[in-house]
C-alpha cells in the first residue's frame, strides 16, 4: 500500500487525501462564512427592520474579530438585558406564544449585529413600562395609556424636529392631553442616535440684563446665550415668556436649530380666580409638558431621543417653575400685591403666597379645557396605582422626594410612607451630559 509522510508520521496515501479533502472543505467554509456576512444587505434582515431608507442596524464588520476572540462584554450584558426584557414580555403577553423562538432570533441578531431591533409590539410594551418604572413620576395610574409613536426610521434632525412639532399638536388634543412618546431611531455598534438638547420640547429662555437680573427663565439662561451665539434670533422685543428653539444633533449635521411653529405652542394664560390684578402680571405657561433629554433604555438597546409627555400636576408650574427663587421667583411680588406681611418669616406669607399661585394655575387651566391635575388628586392615584402594582405581584419603585408634592406634603398620603427606590427596567435615564446640554448648551455629543 503506497504511503506518505503527514505531520512526521507515515500513513496510507488514501488517508492522506482525505485529511486534506477535509481540512479544504473547513477553509472554504469558514472563508464563505466570512463572505457572506460581510455582503448582507438591508433586504437580507428581517422584513421587520427594514426601512424605507437605510436600516439604522448595521452590519459589523467580522474580518477584524475571529471567531477564537471572546465575545465583547457590552455585547453579553446586551444577551443578559434583552434576555431579561424578553421574559417580561411573554410573561406579561401570554398571548404572544413561546418565547423560545423569539429568543433565539434575537441571540442569532446579536450575534450577527452587535444589536437587535425590537418588534412594534414590543417596543409598545417596553416604552409604557418604562413609565411604570419611573420612580420619579407621580402619573403612573394611567401607564397602559401611553400612546407610543414608532419614529425609529428617522434618524435625521428635520425628521426629528417635524415629528416633535406633530407630537406636540397631537399630545394636546384640543387641550384633552394624551399620554404620548415618540421614538427615534436607537444607538447602534454603527451609527449614533439623534439626540435632543433640550429638557422640554417647550422651554422659555432666560436673558442676562446688564444689572445681572434675569429676563425669563433663569433656568436656561446659559442655555439662552449658548444658542444665540450660535445663530439663534429671539424676538426683537424680548419678553419672559419667549420659546427656544428645538436643538437636535446628529452625528452627521452637528447640532442644528428649529424654531417651534406658533401652532404647536399651546399656551394657558394665567388669571386668579378673585385676585382680580393677579392677570396683570402677564404670566403664562404652556400646556403639554414633553420631556425630551431622557434616554429611553428596553432590553439593553438604548433611545437617547424619545420625547414624552404625561399632563401637568399644577405644582410642577405653581410650587417650582414660577416659585422657585431660582426660576421666575414670583412669591415676593404675589406677596407684597396681596398686601401680606412680609417684616418676617412668622408670618407664612411665602406660605399664603404660593397657595394662591398655586389656585391660579389650576383655575387657569380648567377655565381653558386644558388637562391638570391637583397634588391632593394625584397623590391619591398613585396609592391606588402601588396597590394595582402589589396585587400584581410587581414592586413599584418610587423615589420620596419627587413624589411628595412640593406644598402640602406631610397633607398628602405619599408623604407618610417608604418606598423601593431599586431602579427597574424598562426605564427611562438621564446622561449627566443629556443634562449638561440642556443648561448650558452644550458641549455637542458628537464634537
């Protein structure tokens, strides 16, 4: 029998062959692997990530990360995350049958992605959890309410800036609020999301007077010079109540500016019920309050532009945005024209001051038809929201000091109680740099 030497062994030429027959056959494979990874094109994902551009989920390349290489511990924490997301999904939707198979569509997408792309149903779902699990909000009574607007096939910053204007009109209803959020396109191994400069959709600015004062909202008033030095004109007579403009950044275009249209900034006028004077103060506020600086997080793939709104509790306006000494700091004034005596703090005039502020705003909003609520209401309806979520067998995270409400506390059932403060997911977060943009404007994200 006719023999060969092999790896310093000598073996039938028969054997030979087929070593090599084999190990070509491996090459090739492995080679074709490779191949057609790196030729896959949108129409080869699923029909569901699909967009009428560009999927916003791209392709890795793999020619730089062989198979030996371990698998990058961001992508494990991404399997762990949409694992965990996945169980609550099916387990709360039983009618959405096994989750096995989804399971592995999504193992095999991680795999071959760096991503994955939820389906609508479950970005719904995620989304309206997201808001049952903020331990910040006081609103959540109304969770599976949530209108979810799927936005994630606009990733350019007119798209964005168009379809807040939308969400704006939409949200407000004719004054009968809708829950609402809508969702940009996702972060991705590939390509940045929008993302969203400002803390609202609708912020009023603030401007330095030359006697160190402020004219509008201090709040924003680095944000307010930030955005004039690059470009933006406020109205030629200024005024306290001047909308900014939206500010969305890409990393293609940088950040760029949009003036909101005057018919997607729905005002109230703020008068008082028997304080006659009290609309003479020319004070006003906006009537759907839209976060937009938060980073919407489901199942390990992040949002870091989706806008969302519930209504006003008329705290947030009365007790902080025109209360607070930092923001319009209007106490003092209500105060001295009540005629109340402010010689020292026995008195309560701060006290007796803000009640009233606080009854214009209420009375404002229901003279106009616009949706608000009282903190003594609200208060009570998330007790009755913990006791759905404890029967349900869920914990409900809350976090004290945002929920006691800002007058009245301890008059309040919230104040009295502990609450789990273990942050849940779905959730909504806030990047110190989301937070930093949003009040000085600036620095960009993508430099």
């Amino acid at each position: 029998m006719a023999a060969v030497l092999l790896l310093g062994r000598t073996v039938p030429t028969a054997v030979a062959v087929a070593l090599s027959l084999a190990l070509l056959c491996v090459a090739v494979g492995f080679c074709a692997r490779h191949v057609v990874r790196a030729r896959l094109k949108v129409d080869d994902l699923p029909a569901g990530r699909r967009t009428a551009s560009a999927c916003p989920v791209k392709v890795l390349p793999t020619q730089d990360v062989p198979d030996a290489v371990p698998v990058d511990a961001a992508v494990e924490t991404l399997r762990a995350a949409a694992k965990e997301f996945l169980e609550l999904f099916y387990g709360e939707n039983p009618q959405a049958g096994p989750m096995e198979p989804r399971f592995a569509e999504v193992m095999r997408e991680i795999d071959l992605t760096g991503t994955y792309w939820h389906t609508a149903e479950e970005l719904t779902f995620g989304a309206r959890v997201a808001w049952r699990n903020n331990k910040r909000c006081i609103g959540r009574l109304y969770w599976r309410s949530l209108q979810v607007r799927d936005l994630r096939a606009v990733a350019d910053a007119g798209g964005v800036a168009r379809h807040c204007f939308d969400h704006l009109r939409a949200a407000h209803n004719g004054g009968k609020i809708r829950p609402m959020i809508s969702v940009f396109a996702p972060e991705t191994p590939t390509r940045p999301a929008p993302r969203i400069w400002n803390e609202q959709l609708i912020r009023y600015a603030g401007y330095e007077q030359p006697n160190g004062r402020v004219l509008g909202d201090p709040r924003y008033r680095a944000f307010t010079s930030k955005l004039m030095q690059r470009g933006w004109r406020p109205p030629d007579r200024l005024g306290a109540f001047d909308v900014l403009p939206l500010v969305v950044e890409t990393v293609e275009e940088g950040p760029r500016m949009f003036q909101l249209p005057q018919q997607t900034v729905h005002e109230v006028p703020l008068e008082h019920p028997e304080l006659l004077w009290f609309a003479d103060l020319g004070l006003r506020w906006h009537a759907v309050p839209v976060i937009s600086n938060n980073r919407l997080v489901i199942g390990g793939v992040s949002y870091p532009a989706a806008p969302f709104n519930g209504w006003y509790m008329g705290t947030e306006i009365g007790a902080r945005n025109l209360a607070d000494s930092d923001r319009y700091d209007l106490v003092p004034e209500v105060a001295q024209r009540m005629g109340l005596d402010t010689s020292h703090e026995a008195t309560l005039w701060r006290d007796q001051a803000l009640v009233e502020i606080n009854r214009a705003v209420l009375h404002s909003f229901q003279t106009n038809g616009v949706t608000v609520t009282d903190h003594h209401t609200e208060t009570r309806r998330f007790l009755t929201h913990l006791e759905r979520e404890e029967r349900a067998g869920r914990t409900c995270p809350a976090d004290w000091s945002w929920i006691v409400p800002p007058l009245s506390g301890a008059q309040t059932p919230v104040f009295h109680r502990y609450y789990d403060t273990t942050t849940q997911h779905p959730t909504f977060t806030t990047d110190p740099e989301a937070t930093c943009r949003s009040l000085q404007g600036g620095p960009p994200a993508f430099p």
